[in-house]
C-alpha cells in the first residue's frame, strides 16, 4: 500500500447492501475501519493478508439498534485476520451471507459458511480470519440480557461460557435462527414511523430470538447438566426480574422507588436489598446504566440530523452535564464523539 490515504468507497450502486440505511462505516483505509468498527464492537486488531489488499479492502459496517440487541452487516471485502480477544461484555452471532472464515473461540475452531454460523461466547478469546468475499450479518447481544434468559431457564448461570459455538443452519434449530435472524433484519430494513406499543413489539422479537440463541447454548454444552449447583447464587428473585422489566420498558419516563416497588410487588425495602444483593448494584445505579445503553443506542441508530441532548431527553436524562459525564465514563468517549463517527 502507498503512504497515501485510500478515499472512502462511493455509495454502493445496484442492489442494496444489507442495512444500506443505517450506514456507519465505508473506508479503505484500515486503519480508520480499526477504529470506527472497534467503536461500535470492541477494540481489536485487524491485519490485511489477501494478496490483493490494498486494491480489494473495502470496509463496510451497517449497525441498528432492536430490542435491546444491535443488528450489523460487516464486510472487509478482502482477506483479513481480527483479533478482538475476548468480546466481554456481549455474545455475537455470526452469519457468513457470502465467502467463509475460521473463527477461533476459546478451545474451539470453526470454518463458518452461508451453512454454519457462529455463537461467540464472551468468556473466552476470539480470533479470526474472514476470507476474500466474505460478508456477514451479525447479531450482538448484550451478555446480561441472554444471561437473563439464561437464569430463567436453568435457574443458574453457566461459568465459563463453554458451548460449541457452531449452528449448522441446515438443521431445525439452526433454521430457526436463520430465520428470525433474516426477520429482524427486515424488520429493521423496512422500519419506518414507530407507532403505539413499537418499542415493546421489538423487545418482545428480540427476546424470542435471545431464547432461541439460549437453547443452542444449552444443547451444545450437553443441556446443562455439568453446571454446578454453588452456580444457583445468581438468581435474581421475581420481584427484582420485574422491576427490571419494568425499568427498560419505561426509560422516558420518572421511576421513582415506592413506584418500582408497587410494580414488582415488594417492599422498598426489599427490592433495594434484591439489586444490592443479585445485581450488585444500587437501582439508581441500575437505572442508569440501562439510560447510558439505551442512549447509546439510539445515537447510533439515528439519523444525520439527530441531536445528542434530544436523544438524551427521550431516555429520561434530564441533566445532560452529568448524563454526559456518565457516558464517558461509561463508554470511553463524549455521546457528541460517537455521533460524528455515526455521521463518517
């Protein structure tokens, strides 16, 4: 490659890319695609070792927000080696639409096709190497909200996550996934004005589809029977589950404490106990951590006009100095930083 600055990639022409709308990354510079990508997922290495690199890559990575999970289209378009190590703080589901790539996760290898997809587990390191044409839809969940799902059905929490995160598509349970996997990217594509009840029509989707990804987890770890019981610990009682259901489907608006504690049906004293307890966290806490996401979320699906404060705003963070001292702190960068690379 020349010590000059490869120009972004025009518009795609034609037939739309997957996601075309929600557009957040086009460079051929690797560097930059590092950056801005590693915004949106995690920080990570990317090395070019096709034999035509610098004339093929062409980085592309279209990202909404659903539910509560983010859908993305990733392409590199030439061949390249990521190292995100371990992913931490979400599960990621893979699905090769075109070319293939060896996903390593922890103790297992994977050669991912328009026929194998790939559940990432957060737990262990992640390397791989996407071939020359390889492209993918791409689905992140956040590891508490499957985790969630998780301890419903088990009552307990696996520690560390260890599944093969092989999903033969060909097979019933895998079909499933495909198949919700292309609904909630239509749904997304063709999403126009929200109307009453949108916002809780799109979580309830998504956390069909966290079930789904739950009981591959569970199948390919033999069902859960080696989990240990001293794991039972982590449950959270049902009164603390409601308060948080309660918390997400009403980020907009004032949550007081005697108010959570009537809509899960405790004492306050009781549920302050409940969070401290099994989330080891205040509920103010609680509340805005789930604030920060889902303003977090809605930068990164908004469109070129947005406005930071206003987003803010729509998600309950009144005080906009401190909420945007919260962000940094939570995320590593001002909410304005993450706007300007969702408008790049």
């Amino acid at each position: 490659m020349t010590d000059e600055t490869p120009s972004d990639p025009p518009p795609p022409t034609g037939e739309a890319l997957p996601l075309a709308r929600y557009a957040r990354v086009a460079t051929r510079n690797p560097d930059l695609a590092r950056e801005q990508i590693g915004r949106i997922f995690c920080p990570h290495g990317l090395i070019l070792t096709g034999s035509d690199a610098g004339s093929l890559f062409e980085a592309r990575h279209h990202s909404a927000a659903f539910g509560g999970l983010t859908i993305n289209f990733v392409s590199y378009g030439t061949r390249v080696e990521i190292d995100p190590g371990c992913l931490d703080r979400f599960f990621l589901l893979q699905i090769p639409l075109e070319g293939s790539a060896l996903v390593r996760n922890g103790p297992h290898e994977i050669l991912a096709d328009p026929g194998r997809a790939t559940l990432l587990s957060p737990a262990f390191p992640t390397r791989m190497v996407w071939q020359t044409g390889c492209a993918k839809l791409i689905v992140q969940v956040p590891r508490g909200l499957l985790e969630e799902h998780v301890v419903r059905v088990l009552d307990r929490i696996p520690r560390p996550f260890d599944f093969d995160p092989a999903i033969d598509l060909t097979r019933p349970r895998g079909a499933a996934i495909l198949s919700q996997a292309r609904l909630l990217r239509h749904l997304v594509e063709s999403r126009g004005r929200s109307g009453p009840g949108a916002d809780t029509v799109e979580r309830e989707l998504a956390s069909a589809f966290v079930t789904l990804l739950v009981g591959h987890m569970l199948e390919r770890s033999g069902g859960g029977a080696a989990l240990a019981p001293s794991q039972r610990v982590s449950v959270a009682p049902a009164h603390v589950r409601r308060a948080e259901e309660y918390i997400r489907a009403h980020l907009d608006s004032a949550l007081s404490l005697p108010h959570l504690a009537e809509k899960a049906g405790s004492s306050m004293r009781s549920l302050q106990d409940g969070f401290r307890q099994f989330r080891a966290s205040t509920i103010s806490d609680y509340i805005l951590a789930q604030r920060l996401d889902r303003w977090r979320a809605l930068i990164l699906a908004s469109d070129t006009e947005a406005k930071v404060g206003d987003l803010a705003l729509g998600v309950g963070l009144n005080h906009l100095g401190r909420a945007a001292a919260a962000y940094r702190d939570r995320f590593g960068e001002a909410p304005s930083q993450t706007l300007r690379q969702r408008r790049r």
